[in-house]
C-alpha cells in the first residue's frame, strides 16, 4: 500500500521521509509551482517564510531538546540544517535557499518517494494519507477540511523586512551576541542601537503608520509568536523596547553604555550578504516599511531585498478532531502534520511530521499508534494538539508544557537541564522498544 502525503513543507517532507525509510512507498504531493501562497516564492521544499531561524541549539534549551528528539526518531531535516548553517550565536539559523534545495535533492532522489506537482482538492477516500499543507492551505483544499471536520479555525501571520548587509551604516551599528554569548569572533548578530529620542520618533512613527489592507477576515486575530511589530507597539511606549527592541545584554562599543532600544539584524544566507529584522514581522504598507525602518540610524539607507508580509494562517480546532498520534478521530487512517494542527514553529511543524509518519506506517501494518510520553518535547506537543482545550490556540516547544519533576530544583538552568536529560532517557525507552528500525545519526554535541 502507497501512503499519500499532502505538502511538501517540512511537516510534509519528514513524513514522507518517515514513511519511505521504514520501506513503505510514499506519493508526495506539492501544489508549487502549478500554484503558489501568498507567502511563497520558491519552487523547492521545505521553503523557511517567516523566519531562517530554528531556534537555539542546546539541548537544554526546549527548542534544542526537541531538535535532538527528531534526531533520534530519524529526522531528514535537523542535520541538513546543520550543514546548512550560518551564525546566529546560540541559535540554528540557516541558509533557506541550502537548507530547501537540499530536502528538496534527498526527497526526489529517495527510491520509494514519488513526487506529483499540482494542487489537491480533495481529501483522500482510500488508503492512509498524511495532510501536511499547512498554515496556507489553498482554498478548495481547506473548504474539503472543513467539511470534514466542521470548520477550522484562523488567524494571521508575520514576516520581517531583509535587508543587504553592505547598506547598513557600521558607524552606527555592531556586532554583538547579547551577553557576549557568541560563536565567531565578531559577533553573529549586527545590533542598531538607538537612543531615547530616537527610540521616542521611531516608536510615534510606527503606531501611526499605515498597514496594508486585509482583505480574508472582517476580524484580525494574531498569534502572539508572530505579533507584527507596529500592534505590538501599539500596547504601550515601551512594548517593543521590553519585546524585540531589549538592549538587555548589549553594550555600544561607540558610546560604551547600553543603548536604549536595540534592533537586532540577523543573517539570512551563508554568505552574510543578506540580514533580517529580529522580531519585526509587520502588515505594514511597503513605502511605510522603508520610511519607518529607515528612521532607524543604521537602516537610513537600509536596501531591502524583500519587504515584510503578512498572510492567513489556518489551524484545526485539533483537540475536538484529533488524537495524540496526529490521527484524525473520526478516520484513523487520515493524519494531518504541521502548522494546521496547531504546533507553531518550524521544527515543531517537522517533528509533528515525523510522528504522523511513523503512524501511517503503523496504519498500513495495522500496529497501534506511537503515542511518546508526555515527559518528552514531542509528546508534550503531542498532548497539546489532542487535550480537551476550550480555547485552543497553537504551541510551540517550551519546558513549561511538560510534567514538572518529582523533586523541584529552584535553579532554572539546572531544571531545564534535568527536564532534558528526563526526556531524552524516556525517548529512548520508547525506541528500544519499537519495531522500527530508525536511521543512527551522530549529535551535534556528540
């Protein structure tokens, strides 16, 4: 029996890689470049938009501690983005265009993975499929979810402004790890400080500034992980010095104090040659975004390569519809993978990937469902989307989803470390225990 996987993102790719690895076919579809988002440009896989960022490295770090998860469980994303990395301090960032062009090569070359360009209108009827579309679902796709599952729920999404590392003023800026917290000598982010009266116009510009229109929703609802800059700022005059603006940990070496507010550039390629706002996703309109952004003294003459967007963003209501396999309750042979059942985040997208992959082919061999404990990342995430949640919203990878441990340890860096160590020998309980062979692949720290 052939699995068939809908979207190619990285939810998508990891469950057509978790699939085919245990010997089963696998047919992929991806509706690019018969039909893009508004949000895509790329014809390759697992395409990074809001972000190049995957979160920190470390696996006491919850967004580390669930990369070394999908590690273990056979992940295809997590080393190729640490091949594909460039420096961003403590955090996996990566370049996208490497990062997709390389999925991309070990998607299509896998002899079991056979890959249909075009877009699904409908849901499936036969066999087990895995819907993997996420959070930009096309139109007939998402009416055919719908009606499946009697609705869905929405809300909006943030991308930053990129700008050319050569046309940011270095008289004005520096590069600078907070608290020193670097991994090459210079410094992996460049910081664009600012003092109190340009923070003061910068900030009055900004909530004044015109947005782009939207058009989808009489109701703008938007998840705090990807608030656009201009309504955070709108919550009070010092919402964005306390958010993405903190000077906390940053020195100016030209003034030899903590500046007032900071924006942080962080690069967006291997080469340095491109740099993305930290933090400042934004809806606004695009002649706004230059005069705004360009208040900022080392932005004056910022040259960007590609404004800041906004798009709908659509999820499950998933603890009514599905389980913590990432099957759909009311059809176990139908999965859903990524963003559309709540998980935020890229990796946490994939990791969920993994799983349903796993499943379905749990589902073709007719063996129970992998279910992880809930004391790991994954199962914690797992056990979001599936619980009884009246007012759900999407979760991303933090400690404070897990059981807390027995014995209370007061000190946050040691808890973290603790509640990574937990989940990692509870990980590998479960996959002494499984009949599937999973790929043995080195650790980053090994």
């Amino acid at each position: 029996m052939t699995v068939t996987v809908i979207g190619a993102g990285l939810a998508g790719c990891e469950a057509a890689w978790a699939v085919a690895q245990q010997g089963v076919p696998v047919t992929l579809w991806e509706m690019k470049p018969e039909k893009y988002t508004p949000a895509h440009r790329s014809s390759g896989f697992a395409e990074l938009v809001c972000s190049n960022s995957l979160k920190a490295r470390r696996v006491e770090s919850a967004a580390g501690l669930l990369k070394e998860e999908m590690r273990r469980l056979g992940s295809l994303c997590v080393p190729i983005a640490y091949d594909c990395a460039v420096p961003a301090g403590g955090a996996l960032a990566v370049d996208r265009e490497k990062f997709s062009a390389e999925v991309t090569k070990r998607i299509t070359e896998h002899p079991l993975i056979t890959v249909r360009r075009g877009e699904v209108t409908e849901i499936p009827t036969e066999g087990v499929a895995v819907i993997a579309t996420g959070p930009l679902t096309s139109d007939s796709l998402a009416d055919a979810i719908a009606g499946l599952c009697g609705g869905g729920l929405h809300f909006y999404d943030a991308a930053a402004p990129i700008v050319t590392a050569d046309s940011v003023d270095m008289n004005s800026a520096f590069r600078a790890s907070r608290y020193d917290r670097e991994e090459s000598g210079e410094g992996d982010y460049i910081n664009c400080p600012l003092n109190k009266e340009e923070y003061e116009a910068f900030h009055q510009a900004l909530i004044t500034a015109e947005s782009a229109p939207l058009h989808e929703f009489d109701t703008l609802t938007v998840y705090e992980g990807c608030m656009p800059i201009e309504v955070l700022a709108k919550r009070g005059s010092d919402s964005i010095r306390f958010g993405p603006m903190k000077p906390v940990g940053l020195r100016d070496p030209h003034t030899g104090h903590r500046p007032w507010a900071v924006v942080q550039l962080r690069a967006e390629n291997a080469a340095g040659t491109l740099y993305n706002l930290v933090g400042f996703q934004t809806n606004l309109k695009f002649p706004e975004q230059k005069r705004v952004f360009g208040m900022i003294p080392a932005l004056k003459n910022a040259e960007f390569m590609r404004y800041g967007v906004m798009h709908r963003n659509t999820f499950l209501n998933a603890p009514q519809l599905l389980d913590a396999a990432f099957r759909l309750k009311s059809r176990p042979t139908l999965l859903f993978a990524g963003q559309v059942t709540g998980v935020e985040g890229y990796m946490e997208s994939a990791a969920s990937g993994i799983l349903a992959g796993l499943n379905a082919v749990r589902m073709v061999k007719g063996r129970e469902p992998l279910v992880l404990p809930r004391d790991t990342m994954l199962g914690a995430l797992s056990a979001h989307v599936s619980d009884p949640n009246a007012d759900y919203q999407p979760m991303g990878a933090n400690f404070g989803i897990l059981p807390g441990l027995e014995t209370h340890i007061r000190d946050k860096k040691q808890r973290y470390a603790a509640l990574a160590q937990r989940a990692l020998d509870s990980l590998n309980t479960v996959i002494e225990e499984m009949p599937e062979t999973l790929p043995a692949t080195e650790s980053e720290d090994e």
